[in-house]
C-alpha cells in the first residue's frame, strides 16, 4: 500500500490528566467534559502510520465539545493532509470509540475541522448519515480496520 502521507508531522502527546478525589466518589454528579473525551479517542491509531491521532494532531482537545445538558458530544478531526482518502475511516473510528463508550443517551457528532479537507462537506454528510454508519458497521472487512484503529496498543 503506498502512502499518501509518507513522512507526517508528529506533536508531543498531552500530558496525562490528574484524577480528583471528586472525580472518584460515586456519590457526585461529574459530567462529561471535553478532556475526558479526548483521552477516550486520543489514542485511536492512524489508519497509515503507527501513530495515534494525537500524535499527528488530527485530534486536539480544544476542537471538542461536549454539552450535557442536550447530551450532544462534537469533534471537529483535522486530517493531516488536504487530500487525505482515510478521512471517513478516521471519522467513523471516533464515532464508533464514542458510540461504544458513552451512554446512549448521547448524540456524537464528528466531523472534519472546516477548511482542512477538499471534500469536507462529502466526508461530513458520511458520518452524519446514520443509515450509512450503521451499514458500513456491517461490512465485516470495515469493521475488522475499525476495530484495528480503535484498539489499544
């Protein structure tokens, strides 16, 4: 397989964060904040290189979003190239780690950060159909690559 991107950037991984005692006891309502979904999809491997997301900024904490109120989750995802053909993967790859971690009361929405992507609009209108995410969980050669980026190393 020839890579598109043969020699990417890769960034210094964030620094792990500090637990609360607060965060801890069961008996207090945490919610759900934009640090504690990055560190739920910051370590999904690139589909091309051994590296997560993180490491290639394609994830950034700050292009999170969560609203628990409306139960709404958002990630805007930069891929590391303009032309990257593994946008959609990289897009269902978070959807489908969120889907499998939150509760199902919440709603993900992830899409490409604007303005990083020649057919961001395509990509995003994919991971926005629900019909299309549902069939292509049931590709079992998608699935197997899913599951292959989500794993942890």
């Amino acid at each position: 397989m020839d890579l598109e991107n043969v020699n990417p950037n890769v960034y210094h991984k964030a620094s792990e964060r500090i637990v609360l005692a607060e965060e801890e006891d069961d008996d207090v309502v945490d919610e759900i904040d934009s640090r504690e979904i990055f560190d739920l999809i910051k370590n999904i491997n690139d589909p091309e290189h051994p590296l997560s997301l993180e490491e290639l900024h394609v994830l950034e904490e700050s292009l999170i979003t969560v609203d628990n109120q409306n139960k709404l989750v958002k990630v805007l995802f930069t891929p590391t190239i303009p032309h990257c053909s593994m946008a959609t993967l990289i897009g269902l790859s978070i959807r489908v780690k969120l889907l499998r971690c939150l509760p199902s009361t919440f709603k993900v929405n992830v899409e490409i950060n604007p303005g990083t992507h020649n057919a961001e609009h395509s990509v995003n209108k994919q991971l926005a159909d629900k019909e299309r995410v549902a069939a292509a969980l049931e590709n079992d050669n998608l699935i197997k690559v899913v599951n292959q980026c989500i794993a942890t190393k």
